[in-house]
C-alpha cells in the first residue's frame, strides 16, 4: 500500500471529535509513509486531515472539479492539486491513485463516494478495501442498514463484510494493510460504471 484515499466532509461537523480523528488520520498516514489522496478542499474535515498529513510529512494530493474549487476553497497550498473537469472524474482519478480507501464522517457526497468505491468493489472494477472510522458511532446506522439490505435478499451476503468499520485511524489502517477482496468476476471495465 502507497497511498490513502480519504472521503470525509467538506464541513467539520457539530462535535471536535470529527476534526480530531480527521487530524488523527492525516498524522497516522503520514507515520505509515504513506501518501494521501483526497478531495482537494482547504475546508472541513477535507482541510484537517490534508493539512494534519502534509504536516506530518505525507506526500497529499488533492483532486478537485473546476466548479468547486472557489466554493470549496481548493487548497492552493497544496504541492499537488489536481483540477478536473466533474465529479465523475474526480471519483475515477482518485479511485485510480490510490491502494484503498478510508471513510471519516461526512454527509451526501461522502456517502455516494464510499458506496459507490463498494459498488466497483463488488463488480470487480477494483480491489480496494472500504473501512469506515466509527468516530462516536457515526457510521452504525449505516452499517446497520447494510445488514438490512443483506437481510432482505438485496446485497450478497458475501458482500456485507466488504464495508468495514474501524475505531479510528490505526484500526482502519490496519483492515486496509490486511484487506483481502473477494476474487469476483470483472462485470464492467473502468470507464464503464
């Protein structure tokens, strides 16, 4: 594993313990010597876990679409910041640089990334670990959830354990270094989900 991508929120959330594990990740990235891959916002949990890696010496790339860049404040500051044309390419070019991915709390758009890297996960377009960082039980109704679409026939049951959830950064990382993807058959070719 070289590099993380990270999806987490462009706001920082009503608790400081969301801005905490976002720091707590950036640094341990960093301890691992690894590289960061995320959003390329300077603001929210996107801005703390980039600026809590960068600090601690990780190499950072942010990605980011042309039209959010002014409304999220794209983080100039970075070495490494890439602009591109929409979301969908934000999405392939940061599934692309990276070796898996870590969830921190987030809304919407954090979300869709995360299902979405399970969905190319369960159609074999990668083979990349999802873990989510349960920061004071953020994500158990969302792992909840999955096990209600397991339970009522609509996600495959050997699919369930592909969401992974964590305590905080070491754990996630941890589950992401040991990851094994399930040998699926290749259903789609990037470019085509």
């Amino acid at each position: 594993m070289r590099r993380v991508c990270v999806f987490c929120g462009s706001a920082a959330g009503a608790r400081p313990e969301y801005a905490a594990a976002a720091e707590a990740l950036g640094r341990a990235i960093a301890a691992r010597g690894l590289g960061l891959v995320f959003g390329g916002g300077a603001v929210g949990l996107m801005g703390i876990v980039s600026r809590a890696a960068l600090a601690a010496g990780a190499a950072v790339t942010g990605i980011i679409p042309h039209g959010l860049v002014m409304r999220e404040a794209g983080n100039g500051d970075l070495p490494d910041l890439r602009v591109v044309a929409s979301m969908h390419e934000r999405k392939a070019m940061m599934a692309e640089m990276s070796d898996g991915f870590i969830v921190l709390p987030g809304g919407y758009g954090t979300l869709e990334e995360a299902v979405e890297a399970l969905t190319w996960l369960q159609l074999g377009i990668q083979r990349k670990g999802v873990v989510f960082v349960d920061t004071l039980g953020f994500w158990r109704r969302q792992m909840a959830m999955f096990d209600h679409m397991m339970a009522e026939g609509l996600l495959r049951p050997e699919m369930r354990p592909m969401a992974m959830l964590a305590p905080d950064a070491d754990a996630a990382l941890d589950a992401l270094e040991t990851f094994v993807p399930l040998d699926v058959p290749r259903w789609l070719r990037p470019g085509e989900a």
